[in-house]
C-alpha cells in the first residue's frame, strides 16, 4: 500500500507539474527543468524495454529536484498545493518516506498515514486542475487575424478548406475548437486571454468508424505535432482531443492541426469494440502524453462529489480560488 500510495502521490505531481509548465513556457518548457539528461539517454538504449514515460524528462527529476521546480515556479502551482511553507515542510518530511522507499528500508509506522494526509491535502488543488482543464469556450470568431481562428473556424487554411466538409460528408469526421485557461491565468468564468496559460483543444469525433490511436501516434502525418501537442485526449476510440499552448506558435498550431486530420482519417480502423477498456489500456502505454480513462478526460465542474485519488479526502461544492 506504501509504495502504491507513493506512486501515486509522486505521478499526480509530475502530471501537474508537466500541464502548468508547458501552459507557461509552450515547446520550450523542457529548459525550465534543471535534469541530467544521463539516465534518461542510457534508458533509451534499452530499446526492447522502452516504458511509456522514458520521453519525459520530468520522470527522471526526483522528488527534491521536483518540488525545488515547483516552489521556482509557485506563481504557476499554488492554487495546487498547499501554502508555500506548508509544502516546504510537507515536502522535506515525505522525501524521508520516499528514500526508504527507494532503499528498501523498513517504514516508519507513520509513513503511510503522512503520505495519505498528504494526498488528501491535494485533493482540492487536483480537482481545480483538472475541472478548469475540462471548462472550455468557443473562440471568438472575431479574432480573424490569429492564424488558427482564421484558419480553422474562417476555413482559410488550406488544410481546412480541403478537409473539413469531405471529412463530415464522406467518413463522418467532425472536427471543433475549444479553448480553455489555466487557473494561475485568471479569474474563474472569464474566457482566455492570449498568451500564458490558454490552451487550445481539436477536437476530433468520428462516428462510423473506431480510430487506430497506435497507428495515429505513429503516422507520417503526425510527426510534427507529435512534438507540438501537449495531450492527446483518447475519451474513447470514437473521440479524441489534442492540446496546445497558445505561447506556441499560431501557424505552426494551425498547421499542425491540419496534419492532426489527415493522420484521424487514415487511422480510421475496423477492430472488436466489445472491450473499450482494452482500448483505453493499450493507448495509456503509447506515450505520457496520451490521457486515457483519466481525470484529465472525465473530470469537469460538476463532477462532485469526488475523491480523486481516494486516500480518505475529496471535493464535496466547488472551491474557490
């Protein structure tokens, strides 16, 4: 129970941390961590035990050097964890659990009950989190100047011009565009603002046929916005979403939507659907960047009552912040 306690406390931290990092700094967000690059290019030699998470240099930061980045970057992660001096000293405190994790000593009698209370701490950021992730708005039309509006709700993008009506029309693909807004980018209810923390979500729907994530993830088609995404939302094999930073580079945004459509329709599949959760089991192994069957998939403003990560706490009204 420890040591999946600690699993669990540990990767909730580097998903939050890896979303806020990239909301603020866009591709470049890798720069902000201060991590030895060794583990990580020894782990990648080893090419027939690749783990899904060996691309992310935040799984290769330990725990002090993680929450070290969190507290440079508190105007980005506060509204997610407790008071600073609290998590400093919450912090120092569990990095004691986590060594005799790692060494394989024996636990303290309280080990668990610290990590639990920790995670219960937790449980309000978590929600904010993901809630504020899930409560998107249509963009202003009236934007015709920024390329991915233009391009993609004008249809003046090639690419959207060519794709948008024959995939409706002959494969039953519909595309939208969402944005939504980091909490530590403005007052809660407010639609985004360009710039830090906004993020735009294409959203892909395709009703005849499943889509094949693996041949997806893997498609020519999909080589460059593979780098440029920050998730891909697998909601089920009939509906994916993918994520960007608005800091990002608008055209390149735009263009890798357009190349984001031709990889959906030649990924279309016929396979069993009988088993959907085989589906989302087979697409969380694909990449750390692939939300599957997660809070960040289902979790919205209403979705309360709730314990995230059913340590003891949870969310019973909506908090403020």
């Amino acid at each position: 129970m420890l040591y999946g306690r600690w699993w669990q406390f540990e990767d909730w931290l580097r998903q939050l941390a890896y979303v806020e990092l990239r909301a603020k700094y866009g591709r470049s967000w890798s720069t902000q961590i201060n991590a030895s690059t060794w583990n990580q290019d020894k782990d990648a030699e080893w090419t027939h035990m690749l783990a899904r998470d060996n691309e992310n240099p935040l799984a290769y930061l330990d725990f002090p050097k993680l929450s070290d980045l969190m507290v440079a970057e508190w105007d980005i992660f506060k509204f997610a964890l407790p008071r600073l001096e609290t998590w400093k000293s919450h912090a120092s405190e569990l990095n004691m659990v986590r060594r005799r994790i790692a060494h394989l000593r024996l636990a303290h009698p309280d080990d668990l009950a610290r990590l639990e209370q920790a995670l219960r701490d937790l449980e309000r950021g978590a929600f904010i989190t993901l809630a504020t992730y899930n409560s998107r708005w249509r963009p202003k039309i009236t934007e015709t100047s920024d390329p991915i509006v233009d391009g993609w709700l004008h249809k003046n993008h090639v690419d959207a011009q060519r794709l948008i009506s024959h995939a409706a029309n002959q494969y039953e693909v519909s595309f939208d565009l969402q944005v939504s807004r980091r909490p530590w980018a403005g007052s809660r209810g407010t639609p985004p603002t360009p710039g830090a923390g906004k993020l735009w979500h294409a959203e892909f729907y395709s009703q005849r046929f499943p889509i094949d994530l693996a041949g997806l993830w893997r498609s020519g088609y999909f080589a460059k916005p593979r780098d440029l995404v920050i998730h891909v939302e697998a909601n089920s094999a009939h509906s994916i979403s993918f994520t960007f930073a608005d800091v990002d580079d608008h055209t390149e945004i735009a263009d890798a939507i357009g190349n984001t459509f031709d990889a959906i329709l030649t990924s279309r599949a016929h396979f069993d659907e009988s088993n959907p959760y085989e589906w989302l089991r087979a697409a969380r192994e694909l990449n750390y960047k692939i939300a599957a069957g997660t809070g960040w998939n289902i979790v919205e403003e209403g979705t309360l009552p709730i314990s995230i990560f059913g340590s003891g706490g949870g969310v019973q009204e909506f908090p403020h912040w």
